[in-house]
C-alpha cells in the first residue's frame, strides 16, 4: 500500500509539472531563461521552501487538519 501511494503522488507532481509546458510552452521558456539567471543560494532557499511547504501541508492532510 505505501508503494501505491508513493507511486500515486509522484504520478501527480508529473502532471503538474506538465501543465505549464502544455499549455504554454514559450511562457515555460521563459521561466526556464530567468531561472538560469538566478544564482545557486536563492535556488536552493525557494526549493527548501517548496519542500516544506509540501511536508506541511502532508502533514496537515496526514493529521486531518485539512
């Protein structure tokens, strides 16, 4: 079962990460461009901030706050 659920939201993330380009594919370039641009430090403070906002909100779920 943990393996079904683990599988099932990575499934998820991968349709997420496809709508932008589907729907827009010059506006995900671009996004692509700005973010070349960006140094490494402010990267990694936005991906941290994405990973626990996501385990946050996990946990929240988790627990049945939401």
């Amino acid at each position: 079962m943990t393996w079904e659920i683990i599988l099932s939201a990575i499934a998820l993330l991968l349709v997420f990460e496809g709508i932008v380009p589907f729907v827009s594919p010059r506006s995900c370039k671009r996004m692509m461009r700005v973010m070349s641009n960006i140094g490494d430090r402010p990267l990694r403070i936005m991906g941290l901030i994405a990973m626990l906002l996501g385990a946050g909100l996990m946990v929240f779920v988790h627990i049945g706050i939401l």
